[in-house]
C-alpha cells in the first residue's frame, strides 16, 4: 500500500491511498466472499469432502493497473 499523486480533471494535484482489492478462486470447496477489501483481505474457505488435492489462487490488484498473485497447493486427507 503506497500514497501517490492524482491529477484531477480540474489540473489539481491530490494525494491518494492505494485501495488494493484482492479476488479469491479454488479448485474445489468454497469460500465465504469471493472478493476482498484491503485492510479486510482475510476469506474463509470450506474444503471440500476428502480426498482433494488443488490450488486456491489470490488475485491482488490495485486501482492503477497493478496486479500479482500467489497460488498455493492444498491437500484435502
């Protein structure tokens, strides 16, 4: 999360907060929300029936075309 300066359409100079937003996906079981907010990024996710073995990915993008992501393996016994 950084401050940066906006232009307004007007020419003024504001500074704003990056807001990022962070989506969630899964190959199996669920999550509360699908979507979330920063500081709130935590989800909850329920597995599914075991056996399972898949990827919960998390998009984090921001307002100004920033984008990441991280995957992690889950195992499901």
């Amino acid at each position: 999360v950084e401050d940066y300066d906006y232009i307004t359409p007007d020419g003024e100079v504001e500074t704003r907060t990056e807001e990022p937003y962070f989506l969630w996906y899964t190959e199996g079981g669920t999550f509360d929300i699908n979507f979330s907010l920063f500081p709130y990024s935590n989800v909850e996710w329920t597995a599914p029936k075991a056996p399972f073995e898949g990827v919960i990915i998390s998009v984090i993008r921001d307002r100004r075309g920033g984008m990441d992501w991280e995957a992690i393996k889950v195992v499901v016994e």
